[in-house]
C-alpha cells in the first residue's frame, strides 16, 4: 500500500501504541512489543507499510538519540573505576566474539552452500553485530531482581559498557569494509584520519565551548529554549560527523560525551528520553519489518541453528573470560547467561552492513530472525538463571553454604537482634542508632563492595539475599526480635514478608517505602508497621514550621503522632494537577465534587449511597464555608463540596454514583 508521509508515521505510531500496550499487558520488554509490530505490518506479512525514505529516516534519528544517551553514560570517573572489567573482560569479550565469527566466515562457512559463505569484510560485520548484548532488556531485568549491585551485575555492567563504546568504531569501519579490496587500505586509512580530525576538533574545542553556550542558555530560563539548543547540539553534531564522510549516530556520541562533564548532564538525560525512547521504538519497528516471515519459515532449521550456537558460543565465551577474570563458577554462568543474547546495537550494525552491501539479503534475513528470537528468549532465560546455575555448577552449592555458613557464625552469638534488610543510606543510619542503644542487629546486603568496607570498619553486614528463606535463617531470624526493610522496593519486601510469614509469623517486620501506593499492601501481606518516606518526610516539614510559627513542641508532637497512629489517613492522597499526569492510576488522590441541586445523591445519607464500593472513600465534605462531620448518616445537600479520597479509576466510580 502506499502512504503519504504523514499516513505512514500514524500508522508506524498507532502500531507501536498497540505493540506496546500488548507486550506491557504480558510483562515482556516494549522493545520486542516494536520488533513485533515491525514484522506483522512490514511488506514480507500483512504489506501496510515498506521500507521508504520516511521510515529510513526515522530509524536515523531513533539511532542518532541513542547514541547520544550512551554519550552521557560515558563518564571518565565511571570508567576509571571499572576499568578492569570494562577494557579488560568487556574488550576481551568484543574482540573474541568478532574473531570467531571470521573464523566460522574462513573455514566452517565455505563448506556451507553459496547463499550462506560470507567474506571475510561480512564475517567481521555480522561478528561486531553478534558480540553485542541487549542493554535494554539486561538492565531491566538486572533492576527487578535486585541484582545491579551484586558481583555478576557488575561484571554483566562494565561489559555492556564497552559494547557501547565499541559501537562507535565499528561504526566507522564496518561501511568502509565495503569498498574495493584494492582500495580498502586507504578507505580505512582516509576514515580513521578524518575521524581522529573530527574528534579532536570536537573534543578540543567542544567541551569549553558546550559549557559555556549551555549557561548562556540555561540564564534565559526558558524550557522551550533549553529543549531547542538540545536538539540543535544534538542534530549539528551528527551533521558536522556526517559531512565529514563519517556517521549521524558518532557525531551524536561525541555531544552526548561532552554535555556529560557538566553539570547540565541529568536535565538533559530527562529532557532527551522522550525524543529517544519514541524515535528508537519507531527505529526497531522498521527493523522488524525487514524480517521475511516466508523465508525464514521455509529455513526454520537454518534459523533455529543460527539462534542456539551464537547463543551458547556468546555464553561460554562470556562465561569462560568471567572465570577467567577470577570469578567463581556461580557468577561466571550468571554473567554469560544475562549476555548470550542479541542486542539493540547489533541491529544497527547489520543494518549497516546490509546498507553497505556486505552480505546478501538470505543471510541478513535468517541472522535477523534468530536475534529477534534470541532477544524473546533472554528475559525468560535470566529469570530462571539461578535454577541454571544451581543445577549445572557444581560448587554453587558449596559457596552458597559457605555464604551463608559465614552469616550464621557472625549471628550465632546473638539473641534479641534486628535483623536489618538492605544497608544503603537509611540502613547504616538504623544501625547506628541501634548500636548507641546498645541493641544489637545483623545487616543483609547485596552490594560486595559495601560490606567488606563497612566489615572492614566493624560494622556487623553480612553478604546476602534478604529475600532469601536460607539468608534469613542464618541471620537468626528465630532468635531475632523485629525485621527492618531499609529500601523502597515494594516487590522485594513483599517476597521478605512472605518468607518471614512462613517461618515466625509473629516476629514484626518495619517496612520502608516511596509512598502511601503500597501502604495497605504491605500491611495486608503482614507488615507491622510501613513507613512512607514522602509522607514522614512531610510530617517532618509541617512539624517544623509548626514550631517556627509558634504552636507549642507538645502539640506538635501529639499532631505527628496522631498522623502516624491513624495509619497517615488525613495525609493519604493529595489534589493532582496538570503537572501529575505521569502518576500511576492506583496512586492515591483526592477529588473533589459539587453536588447540583438536581444530583440524584441530594437528600440520601452516605450510608445509602454506599460510597465504599466503588473503592474509594468520602473524606471530607465542605458545606458553605464550615465543613460537615463524615458518618454513615450525614445527608448530602444541594451545594455540598464532597472530597473522594482514592485511585484514579475508584474516584470515578464513586463520582458517578454521586452525581448520576
């Protein structure tokens, strides 16, 4: 079919909406959501959409942005201090995986039939391709295990950084390839002179010269102005690369790595993420549409063989380096098996590659749909990548027991302890308030680095899961008198509360966090007591200007108690404006609702109307100037103001059943 320019985008728009909401609705990253729709829609399925310059030049852009935040992410210090596992494992793992692929192109393939040998030019395109992992979907399921700060998360962390940082030379050698072999020296020469010129000049002159256009900027206050220098800064960057015979997507790097040294960073990551995450989901949509589903049904073995031996080549490799490198069994398999599958970049560069005719479109097709595939498969295989681990090593059993044998003698001596989850910020303030009441506790921890300081200053942490049943049992937890939950992580302390439930349900669990969100949650699931942080931290500022103002410290202290003895219902939701927009629905707010003289609630009591079963809640009704008492028999009255208290969609049931 053929679109307008603006017909096409809607359509790429409202596929990527449904893609979304669909891949959201089964918990699966809204990456694949896109590939899928790019497939479904693309000329090779249904035909509504084709490759154009419209959609190439979306996809331009979705890489331009990307490169750009992997620019900011590119901090010296950052790399500095892992810089053992980034340019030792993370380069290692890059150039190992490239040259195994050239040497599959040099032997094994020229035995395969003609549509599948590849040069030597392809093989080194399609390794770089292969060598890259999927930040995206790592990173996220990283951060919902919790595990961003454990040994393996490091390590699957100073990889993926220097998969980033090699997308940028690959960038430029992989379209060079594609020149005459006569003249492929000096293509390779000419490129990487002037990318040597190109970047010199930028970062020579570029870092003072962003700095102090940027304040000059920044001074006229205006957010309309900042976004357009933003995308000025980024857009003129990849045009000078550009015009200088290198790529859109290096230029944008370079301006992302230079906004990163100062102190505008932050508010340009939060200001650019809109631009990249819509034109990077548009980008894998016309990825997806390159994928002929004929083809790759009718090779469906080619393809199932080109999906398992990158994977498992990708994981023992990983995996072998990691060992390697010192780790132990348990955490090289993690490691490999968190980065076995295809990523965002490797799309990129066999995107180039194919652009620069370095492989025939069949081989595109079957490595494609194999990435594709593999990238469906990883957030399923690290979920279950601790029941890999367990059955496949053999020592894992051994250093776990050792782990947890370790927290045991720490704690044996102890009785009356607190247990305390998490030893961020909040929990070493905890215990050193515990430990000046003479009151003894045992933190569990997941960051290495953290503990072995902090056991080092004699402070009483442990490395473990507290989530764990067999962590929790080392730390004492039938000798201890209460569990404190220390970070805001509703799902991790709903799992500690499981575990604590099935083995002493009596002992009392104090659970941290953001919000009221989770409050009656948590307290369902056997919390004793849960303290939101912005709602203390609002009692706090109110009991503060209390005292300023004059109101007496007794009084204060009796308004903050009662706030916190009523389970904070007075302070539970709050008016929402425009500016809320992003909260979730189940948030907590208050609405408020003029009854009309002709409102079918006018002269029926709460009680009748039933109010509750619509899940929100009347907390407070205004009637002229002076407010009316709230009980089951108050009778509402035309003029009344009724405040419903609630999320989204219970406030609007229970208005409807006031007002219709």
């Amino acid at each position: 079919m053929t679109f307008s320019p603006l017909e096409l985008t809607l359509l790429l728009l409202g596929s990527a909406v449904l893609g979304v909401v669909a891949f959201r609705m089964m918990h699966l990253p809204p990456m694949l959501g896109y590939l899928a729709v790019g497939i479904l829609i693309g000329p090779h399925a249904l035909g509504l959409a084709e490759q154009s310059e419209t959609t190439h030049g979306l996809a331009e852009f979705g890489v331009v942005f990307l490169m750009f935040s992997i620019g900011l992410e590119f901090s010296l210090p950052k790399l500095k201090a892992m810089s053992r596992i980034v340019f030792g494992l993370g380069m290692a793992q890059v150039v190992l995986t490239i040259v195994a692929t050239m040497i599959f192109g040099w032997t094994i393939a020229t035995q395969l039939p003609p549509a599948l040998r590849i040069s030597w030019q392809a093989s080194f395109a399609l390794g770089g391709a292969l060598a890259m992992s999927s930040t995206a979907i790592v990173v996220k399921m990283l951060t919902e295990r919790l595990e961003l700060e454990s040994e393996h998360g490091r390590k699957i962390i100073g990889i993926l950084l220097f998969q980033d940082l090699a997308v940028v030379p690959l960038l430029i050698l992989i379209p060079s390839l594609g020149e005459a072999p006569d003249k492929l020296m000096e293509t390779l020469a000419w490129a990487g002179l002037k990318a040597v010129i190109v970047l010199a000049l930028l970062l020579a002159a570029g870092h003072k010269l962003m700095r102090g256009w940027f304040t000059i900027v920044v001074k006229r206050r205006s957010q309309e102005l900042f976004m357009l220098n933003l995308l000025l800064v980024t857009l003129g960057a990849a045009w000078i690369t550009e015009r200088a015979g290198l790529s859109l997507a290096l230029g944008a790097f370079v301006a992302g790595m230079l906004i990163s040294e100062t102190e505008y960073r932050h508010q340009v990551e939060e200001d650019i993420k809109p631009f990249r995450d819509v034109l990077l989901g548009l980008f894998f949509i016309t990825i997806g549409m390159l994928l002929n589903i004929t083809l790759v049904a009718a090779n469906w073995w080619l393809v199932l063989l080109l999906l398992c031996a990158p994977v498992l080549m990708k994981f023992a490799l990983i995996a072998g380096l990691a060992k390697l490198f010192g780790a132990s069994d348990g955490v090289s398999m993690r490691t490999g098996l968190a980065l076995a599958q295809a990523g965002e970049f490797g799309f990129v560069l066999l995107n180039l590659a194919a652009g620069h005719n370095l492989m025939d479109s069949y081989v595109v097709q079957v490595v494609l749909a194999s990435m594709v595939l593999s990238m469906l498969l990883a957030p399923f295989i690290i979920a279950q990548s601790d029941n890999i681990v367990m059955k496949f090593s053999s020592n894992e059993w051994m250093m776990q027991s050792l782990q947890l044998t370790k927290i045991a003698s720490r704690t044996m001596s102890t009785n009356k302890h607190v247990i305390v989850c998490g030893f961020g910020r909040s929990g070493q303030s905890l215990a050193t308030l515990l430990s000046e009441e003479k009151i003894d506790y045992h933190a569990l921890d997941l960051d290495p680095e953290r503990v072995q300081e902090a056991q080092a200053a004699g402070a009483s942490v442990s490395y473990g899961d507290a989530a764990r049943r067999e962590s929790l049992v080392a730390a004492g937890i039938y000798r201890a008198s209460a569990i404190v939950i220390t970070y805001a992580d509703t799902r991790s302390a709903l799992r500690v509360l499981h575990q604590v439930h099935e083995l002493t349900p009596s002992l009392p669990v104090i659970v941290r966090s953001h919000d009221d969100t989770d409050l009656d949650q948590l307290k369902k699931a056997g919390a004793a007591e849960v303290v939101p942080e912005l709602l203390e931290g609002s009692l706090m500022l109110a009991s503060h200007a209390l005292v300023m103002l004059g109101v007496p410290l007794r009084r204060v202290v009796h308004r903050v108690q009662a706030a916190r003895e009523e389970r904070y219902a007075s302070l539970r939701g709050y008016f929402h404006g425009m500016s809320d927009v992003d909260e979730e629905a189940d948030m907590q707010r208050l609405h408020s609702v003029t009854l009309t003289g002709n409102a079918p609630c006018v002269g029926r009591s709460l009680g009748a109307l039933d109010v509750a079963a619509s899940g929100a809640e009347v907390a407070s009704i205004r009637r002229g100037k002076s407010g009316v008492e709230v009980t089951p028999d108050t009778t509402l009255e035309a003029g009344d103001v009724v405040v419903l208290r609630g999320g989204a969609d219970a406030v609007h049931r229970a208005e409807q059943r006031l007002t219709r």
